[in-house]
C-alpha cells in the first residue's frame, strides 16, 4: 500500500513503478488542492488514457477503472508515470524507450534502466501507432486541426457565457462546477494527444538535420510559427506598455506602484489613461484565464488579481521598441524558411529523406502551435471553475465559514454536499489541511523515484542555498531551448508575481515557467530555466519572441548568482559564468 502524507495522496501503480516530476512540475508546481486532486486530476487521468488509446498505444483495460495510473500524487505533489511514457517509447515505430527518457530526463544522472516485461511489446498496437502518425504528418496548418478550433470557440464562449452568480444557491453554483468538470477530461486529451503528435514532426526534423551534422538547424525550424495562443497575451501586454512608454501621465503613475494604480489612472481626466484601462479590461476579458499555477483552482490569475498582470506590463514597458514580439515573431518567421531551405537543400539527392523530411517541416507547422492552443482551452476551463468556486469561497468568507476565499480548496468533491447542508462543519478541517499544504509547499517534491518515494520530510526545502555556487569562469550545462547567445546580468527571480528586479537586458533565471512567466521573457535577454523538456513552455515561447533559451539547467537558480554578468549559449546550452 503506497504511504499517504497528505489527504490528496493517491494510490502508486505496483506495475509500473517509476514516477518523475519531469514536465508536470511546469504544470503543477505546488502541491494540489484536495479539491483539484479529487475532481480535476482524475479526470485528466482520464482523458490521457483516451489519448493512449486513440493513438493506438493502450487501451483502457490495461488501466485500472477506480484509481489514477499515469498520473498520481504524493506529498501533495502530482507526478506522471514514466514507466508507462517509456511503454510508449517501446511499442511507436521509430522510437524507443531512451528517446522518451531523452524527452523527459535528458542526461540526468541516476536514471533507473528500462526492464522489458511481457506483453511490453505488441505488434498490433506498433501498427496503430504508426498509422496515427502517418495521419498526423497529413496535416499542415493549425486550421486542418477542426476540432481544436471548434474546442477553442467551445471555451471561449463559456467566459461570454458565465452566469449571474448572485442568482443561484451554493449548490446551484456546485452543481455547475460539475458540469464544466465534465467537459475537462475531453479537453485535457485533446491536450495530451496533440503534444505527442508534436513529437511526430521535430523527430523527424531531428532526425535528418542529426544525420547530416547539422543539429543547429533544429530550433530555427520548429521556430517562428505566428500562431502560438500561449504568446498572444504578450502583444497585448506589450501593446499597453507603449502606451505607458509614451505618456508621461501613465508613466507617473506605474513609477509611483502597482497598487492601487487601476483607481488612480480611473481618476484621470486624459484620453491615454481612458485608452489604458479600456485595453487592461478587454485584456483580462480575453486572457484573465492565465495565471501562475493556472491549472490549479485555487490559485490567482489575471482576472481574480491583476496586480500580476499589471506588474508584467510595468517590466515590458521598459524594454526598447525594437523588441515588440511581433518584431521577434516575424524575424523568427524568416529564420525558420532559410534553415529549413538549407536543410532540404542537403539531402536534395535523396528523393526518400527528403520528402519525409519536406512532410515533417509542414506538419510541425500544424501540430507545435496545436499543443499550446489544447494548453489554453483548458485553462479557459479551468478558470470558469474557479470563477465558480471563488463565487461560493466569498460567500462563506461572509457568513465566517471560511478564513480566506481560496479555502473552497481544501475540501474534496464528496465533501461538499454535506458543507452545504452544515456549512460550519468544515472549518476545522480546512485550517489543519492548509496549515499542512502551507508546509509541504516550503519543499522541493523529489524529482524522480522507482516504486516509494522518500518521506516528504527529507525534500529539500525551497530556500536552501546550494554549497556549489558557480563562480567566475565556471560554467553549467543545460539543454539547449532556442538558438542564439547573449550576454547580461542574471536576475534569479523566484516568483512571477514580483518581477521588479529584472530590467530590460538581464537574463531570467528562473525555477519553471508556465504561461505567467511569458511577459517577462521579453525585456529579458535570455532565459533559463532549472528544469524543461524540448516541448516545454520556456521553450516554445522563447523561439516565438527570439530569445536565447537553456532549460533544464539543474539547480540554476541556487548555483547562478543574483546579479552576476553570465553568458547564455542558446545552441549548445552552456551559461558561463563572466564576472560575479
């Protein structure tokens, strides 16, 4: 029986035994909510078994029906199943089970091997998975993809739709959160679906530019697509800061403090104060979604506080014009035609390679920005839920059944029907269950283990220092998230909700990065990031705006000095340290 620490702590596969934080952690870095853990997560289990078996790699009944597998939750903290990743690895065509763990783990040290068990291999599933691919490489535009766009017009609507919360009862309002849970699992197999067909295109690009010793090609080609949902907020965000930029009336007032700096442009008399916040409210109408931690319920977003939007824009509004990511996109746009022309151009005498090298470049141009748009419709989603519970939060904030809004949280989904009925019952309950979640939140979830993990007791706190602490001339190797070099001083910032340290030229040193982070990429002169996959959100949007990127440089944020003079090397992935 796996160990519980937590009350969101789930069951482990006794069968497929190896776990990691890799990738979830960008997804989920802080411990789930029982209420998250109890409704959301398991239907995202669900919906990735419907994407294992519509590519042909599972069916259902290799999985358990009353408990998670791919996924699971310990210490508070989720995890994905590796085992079963790998399982994917063995039994696609053209794949194996090292080039999952490249994808995931890259060449971190003290992975355990893979070890065949029977009925790994299944003939019959290899040839459903390579027919799905073969389907996949068929499309070439992100308009190919329906059902992606009908998904996105589904989730848009539900904002325009959201209802007059006062007018319903708690469980009225309960009842809703349900009925949007529903449609969750759908969507987060879309996701899961499309970020594997993904992997379709850029192995092939891999591949040849690989074998013909070209590997800096890669990242120009997977670069440059226009249509990225996750970096549209940032031309938005960038659109307000010119504004800023160029009155002094704003101006005056984002130096004087985001606080309370909505009221103060609301009592001035000027068209560009008037200008501001009418583009700041259809802002957070479109893109109020986002936010840190945004697949968690009870986590902030643009919308519920918009200091975390406006302190973004207070960065972007410093950084010089010809940094506009349009600007970056476009220039990004022509960079991928040139290097995919000179990669076709060499293997022009091998009329096989080339084709199938022609056919990937088109389809990553489908499936790349397809899997940041499955990312935004669910967290469009997402956030009507959290609308609904904040609804039913303030309400018992009210009536002094809760302590603070987010308490809707730490009660579980079977909970409330009897909350509703003794709304005081609980409270007990949900301070010790913060209390707790307050002090798993203060350790660093163990990255990987195989069948236990260690007691959440002996994680590494978060704000421990680390003994290596690079010093001039020393370097640290990452992977390599988008082409280019730079060099500025490093701004390790923790936590994108207070970004004020980092100025238009530093590079970003930063632990994950989730859609919160993208503003911050643009003033900034490089990122890196202590952890990230190729597929990661560090990295596809820093090809997007251009900007020299290193993911999964271990411990980066302890080992890189605050306010150091580095070099970040976007296509070997090394950072050196200049000058401390």
């Amino acid at each position: 029986m796996t160990e519980r620490y937590y009350v969101t702590d789930s069951d482990l596969s006794e069968q497929y035994t190896l776990y990691t934080r890799a990738n979830v952690g960008e997804v989920f870095p802080d411990p789930v909510t029982p209420l998250t853990s109890s409704t959301g997560l398991y239907q995202a289990e669900l919906g990735w078994r419907d994407a294992w078996e519509r590519m042909g790699a599972f069916t259902h009944d290799e999985f358990p029906q009353d408990r998670f597998a791919q996924l699971g939750v310990v210490g508070g903290y989720c995890y994905l199943n590796a085992s079963l990743i790998r399982l994917f690895g063995v039994r696609a065509p053209g794949l194996s089970w090292e080039d999952m763990d490249e994808q995931f783990f890259g060449a971190m040290p003290g992975v355990p091997p893979y070890h065949p068990q029977d009925g790994d291999e299944d003939l019959e599933k290899t040839e459903k998975i390579g027919a799905t691919f073969q389907w996949a490489l068929g499309h070439s535009s992100l308009e190919d993809l329906e059902e992606l766009t009908e998904s996105r017009k589904s989730t848009k609507e539900l904002r325009h739709s959201r209802p007059e919360f006062a007018k319903y009862t708690n469980e009225e309002l309960f009842e809703h959160f349900r009925n949007l849970l529903k449609q969750h699992r759908k969507y987060f197999s879309q996701h899961i679906f499309t970020t594997y067909m993904a992997t379709v295109p850029v192995g092939i690009i891999s591949g040849v530019a690989n074998a013909v010793g070209r590997p800096d090609l890669i990242l120009p080609i997977i670069a440059g697509f226009g249509e990225v949902d996750s970096a549209e907020p940032s031309h938005a965000m960038w659109d307000m800061g010119r504004l800023v930029r160029n009155d002094e009336n704003l101006r005056t007032e984002f130096d004087a403090g985001i606080n309370g700096l909505l009221e103060r442009l609301s009592q001035i008399d000027s068209p560009e104060a008037n200008e501001f916040l009418e583009a700041f409210d259809h802002f957070v109408y479109e893109y109020g979604s986002r936010g840190p931690n945004e697949w968690e319920t009870r986590s902030p977003t643009w919308e519920t506080k918009p200091e975390l939007a406006l302190n973004a824009i207070d960065r972007m509004r410093l950084a010089e014009d010809e940094l506009a990511p349009k600007t970056q996109n476009a220039e990004r746009s022509s960079q991928r035609e040139q290097a995919a022309k000179e990669l076709l151009s060499m293997v022009e005498t091998d009329p096989q390679v080339h084709g199938e090298l022609s056919v990937g470049i088109a389809s990553s141009a489908a499936w790349l920005p397809a899997r940041e748009r499955t990312k935004t419709n669910n967290i469009r989603l997402i956030h009507e839920m959290r609308m609904t519970m904040r609804a039913i939060g303030e309400r018992m904030v009210q009536a002094g059944d809760f302590d603070e809004v987010e308490d809707f949280g730490f009660l579980t989904d079977d909970e409330y029907e009897s909350f509703f009925q003794e709304t005081g019952s609980m409270l007990d309950v949900i301070r010790s269950r913060r209390e707790e979640y307050y002090k798993l939140l203060e350790r660093e979830a163990q990255f990987l283990f195989d069948g236990q993990a260690d007691h959440p007791d002996t994680w590494r706190r978060r704000d421990s220092v680390s003994e290596d602490v690079l010093s001039e001339g020393q370097t640290l190797q990452g992977l390599p998230g988008c082409s280019g070099s730079a060099e500025g001083t490093a701004r390790v910032i923790l936590d994108s909700n207070d970004p004020t340290s980092l100025q238009p030229g530093d590079i970003l040193v930063a632990p994950l990065t989730d859609p919160s982070w993208t503003p911050l990429f643009v003033p900034a002169a490089a990122v890196v990031v202590d952890v990230g996959a190729p597929l990661s959100h560090a990295i596809i949007v820093s090809r997007e705006l251009g900007i020299p990127c290193v993911v999964s440089a271990t411990d980066a944020t302890r080992r890189i000095p605050d306010g150091s003079r580095i070099k970040v090397d976007g296509d070997t992935g090394v950072i050196t340290i200049l000058e401390t």
